[in-house]
C-alpha cells in the first residue's frame, strides 16, 4: 500500500528566506498563463481585434489579484462564515490556509470585468481568451496540494493499487485513501485543459468558449468531489452533496446558458462590427 511521502513544504531555504512548494506552484501557473494566453492573443481572431502581448501581461495582473482577493473571500463566506465573523482579524491570513476555487473564479470573472471596462473590449473576449488558459493553472495548485499533503481523499478499498495512506489525516488506526489531488490533476487540470485548447483553436460564437469551460469544470469537479474527503467542519450537506458539488451545480446551468447564447452569436467580420 502507498503512503503519502510527506514532502517537506518549503522547497528552498537560503537563509532567513523559506520558498514554500505551493509558491512555486503559483509561480508555474502564472508561467503557463503568460505563456498560453500569448499563443491564444496571436491567433487571427483576437490579433484583428488589437490584441498584443502586453494586454496578456496586464491581464495576468488583473488575474492574480482576483484570484487571490476572490479565493481568500470564497473560502471566508462560502465555507467557514461564522468562524471568521467571530475572528475578524483573520479573515487576511491567507498565509493559514484557505482558499477556495469558485470564490477565485468570481474573483477573475470581476477581474475580467475590470479589464474590459478599462480596454473597451467585450467582456465574453475577455474570458474568451482566458479560459483555455486556465485548466494548467489547476492542475498546478492540485500538485501543491499533493505535495502539502492536504485535501485528501475518501476512504477507498485497500486493494486499489493507488489507494493511499495520508499520515496528515490522522486516521487510527490508518485507513487507506483515495489520492483526490491526482484526480484532480488529471481531470480539471489535464483532461480539461485538453478538450479547451482543441476547441479553442477555431473561432467560436462569443461566449461559447467561457461556457464549455464552466460545463466542463463543474462537471469534473462534480465528479471528482465523490472521492474527495468533505471539509470535517462541513461534511455533507443536503442530498448528500459537498460544498464543492453544490458550488459546481450552478457554474453547470450557467455554462450551458452561455454556450446556447453563444452559438447564436456572430463570428469574424460581423463579431468585431458588433
């Protein structure tokens, strides 16, 4: 049976100066955006409407900031509200722990927002040329979670070869473990990012892109929370659901809303007229 080797959280230290793991995860993840967002704004469609790799170095910053303010504020309001009204002054020691992915994807979608009213440029554009983007980003923050050894899995039968023990969870005695952070990476972090880069390489109605991402996050979200430990503050809430199943319900609705609304939309010439 495997065991979860406990990796040692801070990767370097050089003196008084600690760079912790999941920093450098984040620091991959912006990587990759810059990276990826650059290709996207070269392709015909985003290139005609003005788009130049500077804007993607802005919207990196526009990013980080939504993610950051909107994950940390998800966390508070979405999972532990009554906690931090009564700890006030926690509510930005993000350096404990708590971050939340729906609060950083409204977060960005303000963000984006922000842009847009700034550049003058649609907002569906926007997250247009974004949301291909994201999926490696994601799957970078679940290989930071991995190494932390946090948000483990649902017990699972020992004869899973990959079954897992987490010392971190304090099982006694311990009970093996589904390595949710691996599913995670793989589905809406590999598997995600996948299906949205082939997707995205031809011109969509406007809107249709953003959409197939929120019908494919919520879904493999949905699915991968059946493996995933429930937060013990939480557990299971109505249905039988995690927080993160119900948070994923309505991203579903709305990216079939988007992706209908989408197809109706103009494309090339008549798109940038509109």
């Amino acid at each position: 049976m495997l065991v979860h080797p406990q990796f040692n959280p801070v990767a370097i230290s050089l003196g008084p100066l600690s760079i912790h793991w999941y920093g450098l995860t984040y620091m991959a993840a912006f990587g990759l955006f810059i990276w990826l967002a650059g290709r996207r704004a070269a392709l015909p469609w985003f290139a005609q409407a003005g788009w130049v790799r500077r804007d993607v170095e802005d919207l990196l910053f526009y990013g980080v900031l939504g993610v950051v303010l909107g994950g940390r504020l998800g966390y508070v309001l979405f999972y532990k509200p009554e906690y931090y009204l009564h700890h006030l002054g926690e509510v930005v020691a993000v350096w404990k722990g708590g971050m939340a992915f729906h609060g950083g994807l409204l977060g960005v979608l303000a963000a984006m927002a922000l842009f847009a009213w700034v550049r003058k440029r649609p907002f569906f554009q926007v997250t247009d040329l974004v949301a291909p983007c994201v999926p490696l980003g994601l799957a970078c923050g679940r290989i930071g979670n991995f190494i932390n050894g946090e948000l483990w899995g649902r017990p699972a039968d020992p004869s899973l070869p990959w079954a897992m023990i987490f010392p971190q969870a304090g099982d006694n005695p311990p009970i093996p473990r589904h390595p949710s952070q691996i599913y995670q990476f793989l589905g809406e972090g590999l598997l995600l990012f996948v299906i949205m880069w082939l997707y995205a390489r031809k011109e969509r109605g406007r809107g249709q892109v953003s959409g197939l991402f929120l019908i494919g996050y919520g879904v493999l979200r949905t699915v991968a929370e059946h493996f995933r430990q429930p937060d013990d503050f939480l557990g299971l809430l109505f249905l039988g659901m995690s927080m993160g199943q119900w948070l994923s319900a309505p991203m579903i609705l709305a990216g079939i809303g988007l992706y209908a609304w989408g197809a109706r939309q103009p494309r090339g010439a008549a798109a940038a007229a509109a």
